[in-house]
C-alpha cells in the first residue's frame, strides 16, 4: 500500500481525474477486501447484470446503494465483503451471438452446438466486460478479485447438484403446462421477459349450435360467445358458463359443436365465466390461454388431452382429433384469424356488431373494436403465444413454505414493511416454475431420456436407429420424449447417468449415449436433454454458489482463475459437459494442471449474507426464488434483510422507455458532474416506498455541494490546518469549538440510525446538512481570524469526521481531501468510523446557537427591507437575561463582524421606526431612522405584497377547478402548483417585512 503525500488542492474541483486515480489505487491495493481474518463479516451480493448488458440509470441507483452499506461497514472495521459478477444471460447472449453471425451472412444452425458454445465464449472473453468497467466508475467497491460469473465452473457445479436434488426430492419434475412461448425465439420465456403493450384489436361474437336439438330456456338453440382471438376456436374444448348464471342452468353438461370444426364437447360451469361480460359464456381453449387452462382442469380435461393447434413458430397444426381444416394447416396465425372470421361469417355463425353512425342509421362490423393489452416478447420483439408443452418445473409451493415462515417469524425482514403483504399474496398463490429453456447457451439440464421398458423387460421404441443417423449440433428427433414410453435418468454427470441406466436396464442390454452406435441387438440409447436452465434458477444460488457451496471449504476461484473468459473446452473446465454438453472428454481446469491453493472458508463466515438490495420488480423473479433455493439446499435463508428500492423515473414521474426518448445515460451524468454527485442525489432521493424521480439540477447541485467542500477544505489548509492524528475528540475549551464537538456526536448518532434503519435518504440529508450547515456556513464563520492552536487542532478533527462520514456516498472527493489534508498511514476507505468520545456542552450550544440566530435574523431583514448586507447598525435590548447578556459580553467581535451590529445596547431603544430581531428568549430592537425611507419602502413593500397575493389567488382558482387539474397537461398542473408556492411563500414575506415596519 502506497503512502499518499499532501498536496496543495487544486483551485478548483474537477473530479474526473481524480476519480479514475483513487479506484485503480483503491483496486490495485487490495482495498476493496482489506485482510481482517478476525473480524466481524459483512456480506452483500450484487444482483448479478447480464453479461450482455451496460449500465443503466436503475443500476445506478441499485448499486450506489449498495456500495454505501458496504463502504460504511468497511468503515466500521467489519470483513465487508461484496460479491461481484455477472449472469449469463441466456435468451440475450445467444441473440447477440446470433445477431453477430447474422450480420456475416452465418447462423446458428450452420453449427454444432459445442462450435456454437466456444463461439459464445469468444464473445464474452472480448465483449462481455462493458458493465463492470462501467460499475467502476461509478465507484461500487466489489471484490474484483473474486468476480464470479454463472457459466463459471464451480458454479455449473452448484446448479447442477441442486437440479439433481431437488428432482431427487420430488421438487423438480416434468410436466405439460402452458408457458410463455416466443415464436421468433422458439423458447419458453419467463414473466419477466414479457411485457405488455396496447395494440388495436377486436371483440368477435360467434354463434355456438346446441347439439342434439337441445334449445335453451329462452327458446334459442345456440350460445353466443365472443373473443379476442377467433383463431384459437381451431383448439376449442369447452364453453363455459357461470353456475349462477339464470340464462345458462338449463343447458350446463349438455354438448355443445364448435361451428367451424364441428368438434363436439360439454357446457361446463365454471366461475372464470362473468356474467356481466359480453354474454356471460366464454369459449375454453386449455392449450392456448392460461385461464382457460385452469379451467379445463377444474373440467376434468388432463393436460396431456388439451388440443394444441400451433407448432413452435405459431403456425397452425393438426390437432390430435384431426378436425381441424386442411386449409388452416401451415398458416400463420394471425393469417388463420382472418381465415376463421371468413369462415365462420360464410358459415353464418358470425353476430355482426350493430353501431350508429352520426346520422343515426345503424352500421353492420364484423368486430367490435377493441384496445387489447397484448403480451409482447421483449427480445423477440413478437407476440407471446400461451404454449402446451413438455417442460421442466419446480414444485414451488412447497419451496415457498419456509421462506413465508421466516418472512412472518421475522427471521427475515423485508423493508419497506409495506411489501410484505405483497410478498405473502404472491408466495401463497405460486404457480410451479418453469425452468427449462430451448437454448443452446446455458447450464444445460443434466437429463438423459432412455426407452421405457416394456412388460416383457426389454426396452420397447429403441432410439438408436434415429440417433446413428444424428448430425452434431442439430436437434435430435427423439422418440416420445417426455412421455411414458421414456424413462429419465437425472444425474450430474453422463457417468452417473450410465450408472442409473445400468441399474434400470436388464443385464445384457446395450446402453450407449447417441453420439455412439450400439452394437448389440438389444440396445437402449440415452439422449441428452436439449435444453437448458432458466437463468434465474442459476441466479436463485447466487448468495452461497458464489463462496463455495457445495464444497464450503474452498473459496471458489475467479473467472480469470478458470480461465472461463475464453472460449472452447478449457472455458467449460471439469464441468463444461454439463455446461455446454460436450460429450467429449472436458479439458483439465487450471487448478487440476498446478497445486490449488489453500483459500479460507468463505461460506462458514459469509453466509448467510447479511443484507440483499434489490429493485422491488424482481422480488419474486429473484428474491423470493433465493430465499426457496437457500432454504432448501442450505437450511438456512440466503440473507438477514431485504431492502426493496423503487424506480428511477423521468422528472414527469413516468417510467423511463427508449420509445418515450425520456431515457436517462448515468454514464454521461457522471461525464457531466462526477460520480460522486450522482451517488449522492441517488440516495437523497431514495425514500422508502418511493420511486426516484430524476432531476439533473439536484445532480448538479450535489456538484456544488462538492465543491463547497472543497473550498472549505482549501480554506483550512491555507490557514495551516492539517487532518487529524485522532479519532477521539481533540480538548476544546471555547464555547465555538466545544459546539462543533458536539454537533459531530449529534450527526454521527443520527447517521448510524438512519444506516441501521435503510434510510439513505435521511442519511445524506444528515451530513449534507452538518457539512454545507453547521461546519461550511457557520463554523468556518466564526472562528474566521481566530485560528489558534486548539481551533486549528479541532477544525482539522472534524474535517476528518466530515470525509469520513461523508465517504460512503461521495467516495472520490473524501479520499482526495483526506491525503491532501496531511501525510496518513493508510487510506480513507479503510479508515476508522468516528467515535468522538466527547459529550455535548448544552451551554456552548446554548451560546453558539443564539449568535447563529441573531445573524440569520439580521441578514434576512436587512434582505427583506433593501438594507445593504454590508450596512453597520445598532440594535437595543433593554431587558436581557442573565444568559443573553453573558453571550453577548462573551462575543463582540463575532457579533460586529457577522452581525454587521456596531453594537448591543442593554437600554430602551430611541423613539421612531425600527424593526424587532428574535434571537432566543431576546427581542432586539434596531432603529430604522436615517437608514432606509420608511414611507417609500413601505409603498414598495405593499405593491409588491399586492402582486404577489393577485397572482396566488388567480392560481388557486385555477388549481381549485376539477376541470383544469383533470384535462390539462400534467407538468402545465404542476407548474401551476410551483407558481402558487412561489407566490404565497412571497407574499408571506414580503407581509413580514411590513410588520417590520410596523
């Protein structure tokens, strides 16, 4: 560690340099995980970005909030240990790959999978590092040397040990359910990865003919029913009805034709049904929509009987009762929607919807029009089709039962409070995860499929004939896959695999995996899963995998350790044939080529972690799927607390959109004003519960704020003050400098509450206000022409507590100051938190506090009634008490100099204008005479007081009509509100200045 001399600072601040200087120090050293073995832990995890990704304003907020809790608690001698990395991210590395083929005129496909992998790998050994060096500059304190990715080995260890285990434990199974299908992306998406957008749609009314000849009570021999989608109606299954629903009680069970198909099927009741919409039926299509799904289970229908009519790109299929019409088969879906609503209309089961024009006569449509809120893949770009399909889930209702406990024993606490009841409403209604995904970049699923064997012990639909003939890379066409006739072997390595085989299949039988032709007659051939695993399964590991579970005794190495920045086999290491699954013989990792080093047991000391700082809309994406996996392969939650941030929003308070062109560069803001200026608007901001609106003008005011310091501290070193030598309170023996003392005790008691309680935002608005304040505005004030030795031994003390207290949030600026101040034995980030050791001294304050009174209500006056700043007056107190008298004999030279008072008279003040100054338990009187023209300010006063109380009451019409407030545009609403402030705040005034007077 390199000693840091003093220097001269510089006239003005310019943090870019000085940024860039201190973190490659601060890196360099070792600084960011100080070696203290003995001491307490501190453990924090980052919410791992995506390997494809780049630093965004949420981000931003996300870690500077993060790197607070930690600098403070590195400060406060803890082992703080920051785990840093990134995920892999499967559906946006492999697009961005495939996007780079594409512009070479290459594709995927062109490929074997493992060509594809070492390609990724590439990819990410040149590329795939823009977010880290982004989060250094913003100044995150991570422990670089220990950057962990999800691709890593000792991870894909991790996830494949826990996918084993559970499936081993019932918690993880196969299943057909309806998913979130990309058509563009052919894969399976979470929840997450959809959004929702309002597009121009319709509402169609069909005629559904009751069959046999059944009529209704009414007379009528159909059932209307209406949809958004009349495509679907090629998979119907159902029509359901509600079971109260008086109109409907006498057809329920009875059957029902499709119109367009003529597949039969029953009325079912069912309370999905409203009543109150539309005609109060709904058509049930269990394969192609979520609600429906439900309900045709709740209708006895099994999933492995609900028609699906798409293949994986939403082109039309035959469905398994083979009634859907030849000519619909291979068309697009949305080209199959027009095509039904022709036929259906030809058919005349079509119910036109009637409207008036403006003359009155009515209008005949084919649809209603409606605005439809659409689900849209956000990479793919295209409609989300709800898909039945064979994927792989986890039992998570079980897995959510301990952390819903921990969460309502207190063993963990969600703060905002406010999110629990939100929290308990998810995790006790939640579905069963999907985790598989049709990708090729992933932690592959460590699942062989074998044929079943038949009654007669032999295995039946042997695969090898298909899987001789299979090409490398392409997907392999196997037979029955995930149905009964294929039995399942889940292991974590193809060995283990072979192992269970052996023991299921009869003595004598050929097993082989499909890269090998069997040779025997009887032969069963294992064929690996295709797919791979959800991201946010390998992420839900992330507080334990990334300090050595399941080992626990080894600190799992870095990436660059592993060497898993490159590319091909030695990037997949001992593990790559369950990461990328390469069924070659995997390449040593670089511990097995040397002697591994002996490394502490990161585990044992930092987990579980202590805290999780997490934006709120991936609570239950990640958070609460950390709490299920810590729980169930640990025994123990992943984290003491969990703090959930909103946000970021535009200045409007709209969500930020690349669309909306209201997107906010962090990067550039840092560019602009130092990142020291946006860490702290960040957490000035955060308010729990609230999001954060963005505002660049408080950007730059926390520049200023910078700056202020900085000239401060220029101040002081000139005046040959110098940092400290102590952590305890220097003696003082003035009442200025014993009230500086205590004003340290007070902020430093108030910042470690606000810093145990997650209030970041009560936390800067503390030191903002001791800094800028009592130390800046007031303290330098008055002991300006005074430095004695004692001044200059305590101004140099709290100038340090000032750096010390104020580094978390201002990182840069702090560490510079403290070298500049004086030659240390170590640098500010490892510094000792401050511990005065001092009391507060209620008179020094007492006394301290009436000057600071006395001057601010002497210069706001004089401001308010044109008197100049400067101007020299005197003021009169006839009757002080004992303890005014002894400041004011205590402080001339204070009082002359800040006060502008020439001097304080202890008798009755001369007859004529004055004004009346408040300072304590006094009321000084200051003559007015010969100093301004009474009447003439009188006038102006009054003029100005009418103008401003005109404008305030025109204002408050305006904001009093519901009309305004509700049509007009919301900033033209919230600039009337600012200007009706501004307005009543100044006529407040300028009414005081008048009373003044008198």
């Amino acid at each position: 560690m390199s000693e840091q001399n003093p220097a001269e600072l510089a006239k003005t601040f310019e943090p870019a340099g000085l940024e860039a200087k201190w973190y490659a120090h601060w890196e360099a050293n070792g600084l960011f995980r100080p070696e203290r073995p003995d001491a307490a832990p501190f453990t924090i995890v980052n919410p791992p970005p995506n390997v494809t990704g780049s630093l965004h304003i949420g981000h931003a907020l996300d870690n500077t909030l993060q790197d607070v809790m930690v600098r403070y608690e590195r400060l406060r001698g803890k082992d703080a240990l920051w785990v840093v990395g990134t995920d892999h991210a499967g559906i946006a590395t492999q697009m961005v790959v495939e996007r780079q083929m594409e512009a070479k005129q290459d594709k995927r496909t062109n490929y074997t999978r493992e060509q594809f992998i070492e390609k990724v790998w590439e990819w990410k050994h040149e590329s795939g590092g823009t977010i880290t060096g982004q989060l250094r500059r913003l100044g995150c304190s991570m422990d670089w040397s220990r950057e962990q990715f999800t691709m890593d080995p000792h991870f894909t260890k991790a996830v494949v040990k826990v996918f084993v285990d559970l499936h081993q434990k019932g918690l993880i199974y196969r299943d057909k359910r309806l998913v979130n299908w990309d058509p563009k992306l052919k894969t399976a998406i979470s929840d997450l990865e959809v959004e929702t957008r309002e597009t121009q749609g319709g509402f169609w009314h069909f005629k559904y003919p009751l069959a046999d000849g059944v009529t209704r009570d009414d007379g009528l021999d159909y059932i209307e029913v209406a949809t958004t989608r009349p495509e679907t109606m090629l998979a119907d299954m159902a029509v359901a009805v509600h079971p109260d629903d008086a109109r409907y009680k006498s057809v329920i069970g009875k059957d029902i034709l499709q119109p367009l198909t003529g597949r039969r099927f029953r009325i079912v009741a069912d309370e999905h049904a409203d009543p109150e919409l539309g005609s109060g039926a709904v058509k049930i299509t269990p394969g192609h929509d979520f609600n429906d799904f439900e309900v045709g289970k709740r209708a006895a229908i099994k999933a492995s009987d609900m028609l699906n009519m798409f293949d994986a790109e939403a082109k039309v299929v035959q469905t398994s009762d083979g009634l859907v019409p030849d000519e619909f088969i291979g068309m697009d879906r949305f080209d199959a929607r027009k095509l039904v609503v022709e036929r259906i209309k030809e058919a005349g089961f079509l119910i036109p919807h009637i409207t008036k024009d403006k003359e009155g006569n009515e209008v005949s449509a084919d649809f209603e029009p409606r605005t439809i809120q659409t689900p849209y893949g956000d990479r793919g770009g295209v409609v989300i089709e709800p898909w039945l399909t064979d994927q792989w889930y986890v039992d998570a209702e079980k897995l959510a039962v301990a952390p819903i406990e921990a969460v309502r024993s207190g063993a963990v606490e969600i703060v905002p409070k406010t999110w629990e009841k939100t929290f308990f409403n998810w995790m006790e209604n939640i579905q069963p995860w999907c985790v598989s995904r049709q990708l090729w970049w992933g932690h592959r699923i460590p699942a062989w499929y074998g044929p079943e064997l038949g009654k007669d012990g032999t295995p039946h639909d042997p695969i090898h004939v298909k899987a001789a003939k299979h090409i490398p890379g392409k997907p392999i066409q196997v037979l029955g896959v995930g149905r009964k006739k294929n039995k399942i072997f889940v292991a974590e390595s193809e060995d283990e695999a072979l192992a269970l085989a052996r023991e299921y299949y009869p003595e004598g039988t050929d097993i082989a995996f499909d890269y090998v032709t069997p040779t025997g007659p009887n032969a069963a051939i294992l064929t690996r899963d295709n797919d791979v695993l959800d991201t946010w399964f390998s992420s839900a590991l992330w507080p334990f995998a990334t300090l050595g579970w399941p080992e626990g005794a080894a600190n799992p190495p870095s990436s660059s350790e592993e060497g898993s920045g490159g590319g091909g086999a030695a990037a997949g290491g001992a593990n790559q044939a369950l990461s990328a699954g390469d069924h070659h013989p995997p390449a040593p990792s670089s511990e097995e080529e040397g002697e591994q080093k002996p490394r502490p047991n990161l585990l044992a000391k930092h987990y579980p972690n202590d805290l999780l700082v997490s934006g709120f809309d991936i609570l239950f994406f990640w958070d609460a799927r950390m709490m299920m996996m810590g729980q169930a392969m640990t025994g123990q939650n992943p984290w003491k607390k969990l703090y959930l941030h909103g946000l970021v929003r535009a200045a409007d308070g709209a969500k930020m959109s690349k669309s909306k062109g209201n997107v906010v560069d962090p990067l550039l803001l840092i560019d602009k004003y130092g990142a020291d200026a946006l860490r702290f608007f960040m957490c000035a901001m955060e308010s729990q519960g609230r999001d954060v609106k963005m505002d660049e003008k408080r950007v730059e005011g926390y520049r200023n704020f910078a700056t202020k310091l900085w000239n401060a501290a220029r101040f002081c070193q000139s005046n040959g003050i110098t940092g400290s030598t102590s952590v305890t309170a220097p003696a003082a023996t003035s009442a200025v400098n014993k009230w500086i003392i205590g004003e340290v005790v007070e902020t430093v008691a108030a910042l470690d509450r606000a810093m145990a309680d997650l209030r970041f935002d009560a936390a800067a608005n503390t030191v903002y206000h001791f800094v800028w304040d009592q130390f800046c505005d007031w303290y330098i004030e008055l002991v300006k022409g005074n430095f004695d030795a004692e001044t200059k031994a305590v101004a140099g003390w709290v100038l340090d507590q000032i750096l010390v207290m104020l580094h978390p949030f201002m990182p840069f600026v702090t560490e510079e100051l403290w070298h500049a101040l004086g030659t240390r034995d170590g640098e500010l980030i490892v510094a000792a938190w401050p511990a005065p050791q001092a009391e507060i001294d209620p008179a020094a304050k007492r006394e301290v506090e009436w000057l600071i009174a006395l001057v601010s209500a002497l210069r706001t006056a004089k401001n308010e009634l044109g008197i100049a700043p400067g101007a020299r007056l005197e003021a009169y107190l006839p009757e002080p008490s004992a303890q005014t008298r002894a400041i004011i004999e205590a402080n001339p030279a204070v009082i002359e100099r800040l006060a502008r008072l020439t001097a304080i008279r202890f008798e009755a003040a001369p007859a004529g204008a004055a004004m009346q100054i408040g300072a304590g338990d006094a009321n000084l009187i200051v003559p007015l005479e010969g100093v301004i023209d009474i009447a003439s300010e009188k006038a102006r006063l009054e003029k100005a007081l009418a103008v401003s109380l005109k404008e305030a009451k025109s204002l408050e019409g305006r904001l009093s009509n519901a009309s305004f407030v509700e049509k007009a545009k919301p900033e033209a609403v919230e600039k009337a509100r600012a200007d009706h402030a501004m307005h009543a705040a100044e006529a407040e005034r300028l009414a005081a200045a008048l009373k003044r007077l008198g």
